[in-house]
C-alpha cells in the first residue's frame, strides 16, 4: 500500500473519508441546520484530503519541479515521500512514527473525545429547552467547533496539501461565524443568563483553572 505505486487507491479514498465522517456523525450526531452544516465542512475536509493521500496527488505534482530539486535522490511519487513535513524537515525515520504525525494521532483522538462529550451535553439541554453549561461548556462555550478544528488542525500535520491548507483557515473562519450567530441566538432566547454565561466562560480556548461550580440561573 506504501510502495512504488502509492496513489491511484480510489477504495482506500472511499473507505478513509467513509471511516472518518462516520465516527465524526457518530459523536456529533447532528440534528439542525447549524449540525448539519459543520459536519459538511468537515466532510468535505476529509474528502479532499484522503483524494490526496491515496487518489490523486495533486499537491506533490504542482510542487514536483521544486520538490525534486530540494531532494533529487528521493522518489517523491511514493506514499512515504507525501508525507510532506517529514520529507521537508529531512527526518530519515518512518513517517507514520515521526514526531509530526503522533502528535497528530493524539490531537485527533482528543477531538473526537471532545465532539463526543460536547455533543452530548448540547443535546441533552436542547431537550429540555435549556442552556449547555456542563461538562466541556463549563471550559469554553463552543467545544463542538473547537473538536472539529483540532481534528483537522491533526490531519494537517499528518499529510498537509495545498487545497486543506486553504480550505482549513476558511473553514476556522466559517466556524467562528456559526458560533458567534448561535451566541446571538442563545442572548435572545436566554438574556441575561446567556450574557453571564459569556462574561465567565471564554469562546474558543478553554478556562483550565477551575473555579468552582458556575450557576446561571
């Protein structure tokens, strides 16, 4: 799978980005419009990044003329040679197994941890018509968009290409638009208790120090 011919896998393409926006469903289990939207974006991550990865190596054939200049005794066509910080840093060791690419394991596993629990919650308080204020809500207001930016944030430094490193800041933008339209939302629904609930619980990077329970009544 890893050799000569490391493209052209169009059914590793198909059951990579399958696998992935499954477990993503799975924990978010999305039900409006906004679910719905932020787990298209993530999917459509995915799937050009798989396409990259295993189809069509569009990155290393626009790079192709720089790439073989910087590193002439490499086959830059191989799979192992698409893992691009590990090619670029020079690092001789298996690139599933540099630095780059455990890191990117942990931060994947720790954000679907995080869409798992953030989701739960969240769906837990839209039964009851109340605010999401428990569990990862109580370190910031909007882990469910955190998750899936630390997940794709892991892909990047996995196998970075040119379309997911353009896509990937438009997407973070397009996130922070969702949650701040759903902080307008949650104001008029909630007054006051919402506005609290801001005042004490940041956005995007979450409150560590605990500082006891938070009520919002």
């Amino acid at each position: 799978m890893h050799g000569e011919s490391g493209y052209g896998l169009w059914s590793l393409v198909i059951i990579n980005s399958a696998v992935f926006i499954f477990f993503a469903f799975s924990f978010a289990k999305p039900q409006s419009q906004s679910d719905w939207r932020s787990l298209g974006m993530y999917s459509a991550f995915i799937v050009a990044l798989f396409t990259e990865m295993y189809g069509f190596p569009l990155t290393i054939y626009l790079l192709s003329g720089w790439l073989q200049s910087q590193f002439p005794d490499t086959n830059i066509f191989t799979h192992e040679a698409g893992h691009l910080w590990n090619t670029l840093f020079g690092w001789n060791i298996n690139p599933h197994f540099d630095p780059l690419h455990i890191l990117s394991n942990i931060l994947i596993v720790i954000g679907f941890f995080m869409l798992s629990s953030a989701w739960r919650v969240l769906h837990e308080a839209q039964k009851v018509n109340e605010m999401a204020v428990d569990g990862m809500y109580q370190r910031m207001r909007h882990p469910q968009y955190v998750a899936f930016i630390v997940i794709m944030f892991a892909f990047l430094l996995q196998w970075p290409t040119l379309p997911t490193l353009i896509m990937f800041p438009i997407l973070v933008y397009i996130y922070t638009r969702l949650a701040r339209r759903e902080e307008e939302m949650s104001v008029r629904q909630f007054g006051d208790r919402y506005r609290q609930y801001m005042h004490h619980v940041p956005g995007f990077i979450p409150r560590w120090r605990k500082t006891g329970e938070l009520h919002f009544g």
